[in-house]
C-alpha cells in the first residue's frame, strides 16, 4: 500500500509540475516581485525607526495564509431601488461557509466516538 501511494503522489506531482500551466503571466510575476521587494524595504526601514511596527508587520505576516479568507466577508450592496437608504450587507455566502463549517464539525464529532 505504501508503494502504490508513493507512486501515485508522485504522478501526481509530476502532473502538477509539468502539465498544469503556470497561472501568472510574467508581467504579473514581475509586479509580485517589485511589491514584496518594496513591501521588505519598508518593513526594514519601519523597523529602524519604531521596533513595534516591526512587530506588528511579522504578526501580519503570519497570519497572511487567512487572507484568500476574505472572500466570505458579507459584500456591501448598494440599495438601488432608493439613493436614500443605507446601503446592506450580503451575508449569504458567509453564512453557507459558516454552515459547512458546522456541518463538518459535527460529522468529525460523531466520527470521533464511533
């Protein structure tokens, strides 16, 4: 069983490293690299000057794997039936992520006591 799981991730890895195109243009790499080069250049001169802005961006750092998280935010919807009301937030896919949270939680839970 061990072999064949090997041999299988490494098909897979091989499929990924070579037939699965690269989804950056290389203009769009290039514009990556000048912003994280800033970006370092920044933090290193914030750093020289307050050591807890140093701090606060490792912090940020660290907890950057979140960000594609930001995609089940409620979205602001500009109410266009009337300019004079407030503007709402779209729950919805907030509230399906949070529901498949749960579900899975749940199905760990029972799992775990069998």
């Amino acid at each position: 069983m061990f072999y064949v799981a090997t041999v299988t991730h490494l098909i897979c890895a091989i499929v990924v490293w070579f037939v699965i195109p690269e989804s950056l243009t290389q203009t769009q790499m290039h514009r990556s690299d000048v912003k994280y080069g800033k970006e370092l250049r920044d933090t290193a001169r914030d750093r020289e000057m307050n050591p807890a802005v140093g701090l606060l961006v490792r912090i940020k750092r660290l907890f950057a794997f979140l960000s594609p998280l930001a995609v089940v935010m409620p979205k602001i919807v500009a109410n266009r039936t009337s300019p004079l009301k407030k503007t709402t937030r779209d729950w919805s896919l907030t509230l399906i992520a949070a529901a498949y949270g749960f579900t899975i939680f749940i199905m760990v839970s029972t799992v775990e006591r069998i």
